[in-house]
C-alpha cells in the first residue's frame, strides 16, 4: 500500500512538471504582417517582423522563450507611430483627451539594436 501512495505521489509530482515546462519552441521562422500572425509566429525559434498596424485598443505583445531571434524587416530606420497629433490637446498628461500609456514597452535581459526610432508623430 506504501509503495502505491509513493507512486501515485511520484506521478502526481512528475504530471505537475510537465504541465509546469516552458512551451517547446519550433526550429522554424514565423513572419508577422498583422496582430492576427502572432500566435503562430512565437512557436519558432526566429521572428520576422513585417510592417503593419496595430489597431486602436488592440496591444502588439510578444512572450518569447529565452534565445528566440527577433528580425524586424524591410530596411532600417523603423517607425514606432504612436499617433500624437491625434492625441494633442494643449493640456498634456491626461488633461483633456486621455493619452494612451506606455505607448511602447521593451522588456528584456537581451539587446535591442539601434536603428529603431520611436515618435509620437
């Protein structure tokens, strides 16, 4: 009965490490052109990043495992656009319209080459 309990316990540990492993990463490239490409794309290894735009009130998220390459394509000199213009009031912060917050978030404990711009313009 003691050796039934230890290998229920024992299986009990080892299905709770495999639901706990981190999602098993594709040698593939996935290319996004649009927030809907996404979902897909994060199961590879590489990512390309194609121009498109992001919807408003829609988020461009990307949870990617540890060594996951990152290609932002078709030249340099990118442009993070986060509208300003339709936002500017004159009164700044939140006064009048409400500006939308952080409008670009880089999280990292890798690099993000130069090359990027980011305006409100």
């Amino acid at each position: 009965m003691a050796v039934s309990a230890l290998h229920s316990l024992l299986f009990a540990f080892l299905a709770t490490c495999v639901v706990a492993a981190p999602k098993h990463r594709r040698s593939c490239t996935g290319t996004i052109s649009s927030l809907s490409d996404v979902s897909d794309a994060i199961t590879c290894t590489t990512v390309n990043i194609e121009s498109f735009t992001v919807p408003a009130g829609m988020t461009f998220n990307l949870e990617l495992a540890t060594g996951t390459t990152v290609n932002m394509l078709n030249g340099n000199g990118y442009t993070f656009n986060g509208n300003g213009p339709f936002y500017w009031d004159g009164l700044g912060g939140n006064g009048g319209v409400t500006k939308p917050a952080p409008m670009l978030k880089y999280v990292s404990s890798q690099s993000l080459s130069t090359g990027s711009e980011c305006t409100s313009e």
